[in-house]
C-alpha cells in the first residue's frame, strides 16, 4: 500500500516474540553502558593520578635546580617547608597555604599545620608530599644534596 516492505506481525506470539528480543536488547545495552561508564570513571581517576605525578615531577625539578644553583653559586636555601616556595612555577589550581583541608576538590594547597603539599582528587583522597631536607631519605630519586620531594602515603 505505502511502498513499504516492513511485515505485520501475523500473531499474538509473534508479537510477544518482539517485546521479548526488544527487553533483551534493552538489558543489554544497559548492562554495556554501566560497564563502559565505569571504564570511563577510573580512565579519569587514572588520569588524574598522572597529572599529579608529573606536576611532582615537574617541582622535583625545580628543588633539584635551586639545589643545583646553590651548589654552583653558593648560598642559602630557602627556609620555608613549602617547597612551592622553593620553586618558579607552580601546579595549576595551587591554592595557596591553608590551615586544614579547603572544600574544593581537584586543587593543591600547602596544609601549614601536617606541613605537607598536598593535592586532593575529585573523589576526595588526598595525595601528600614533603619536602625533606636531609640525606636519610630511603629513596635516592630526585634527591640532590638531600633535598627532594617525597610522596607519602594517599589518605
């Protein structure tokens, strides 16, 4: 009649047949969807733990070139435990130094009291780092003349 070639269902069963292979379908495209929403959500956690290693990175840096310098030109180093105040660059979202955990998620900040860097992530965990300013430190990477960035343990 309308040109058309889709078929009428002939029966009840038929019918049922459909709604049935429609359910499944949708089940199935459900189940796939939660599965790759989750992919997604630790694919952003992960990233996000590899943007805070490479700003860390990128301070390790910078402690290791006024190190350098110091050792080079003399001099003193900074006395501050910030060891953002050591450096020329600081991490985007660095919020300065703060008494206790600020409300915003996804920024550093520099905690005066625990003395630490500190970076919390969307979810809430925080990662902490500490300047250290000795040679007792059990790992020898990204540490010149005992200065260097240690990460501690995420709370």
């Amino acid at each position: 009649r309308c040109g058309t070639s889709a078929r009428l269902p002939s029966s009840v069963d038929e019918v049922m047949r459909r709604y049935y292979e429609f359910a499944i379908a949708v089940i199935l495209i459900g189940i796939l969807s939660l599965l790759l929403l989750q992919a997604l959500g630790r694919t952003g956690n992960e990233m996000e733990e590899a943007g805070v290693q490479a700003d860390a990175a990128a301070i390790r840096m910078g402690l290791i070139e006024v190190v350098a310098h110091r050792e080079t030109f003399g001099g003193n180093l900074p006395k501050s435990d910030n060891p953002l105040d050591w450096v020329a660059t600081r991490p985007e979202r660095y919020l300065g130094e703060v008494d206790g955990m600020p409300d915003s998620t996804s920024v550093w900040y520099f905690d005066r009291g625990a003395k630490e860097l500190v970076y919390r992530f969307r979810d809430g965990h925080r990662a902490r780092f500490k300047l250290s300013r000795d040679g007792n430190v059990d790992s020898p990477r990204a540490v010149v003349a005992g200065v260097g960035l240690l990460r501690l343990e995420d709370q």
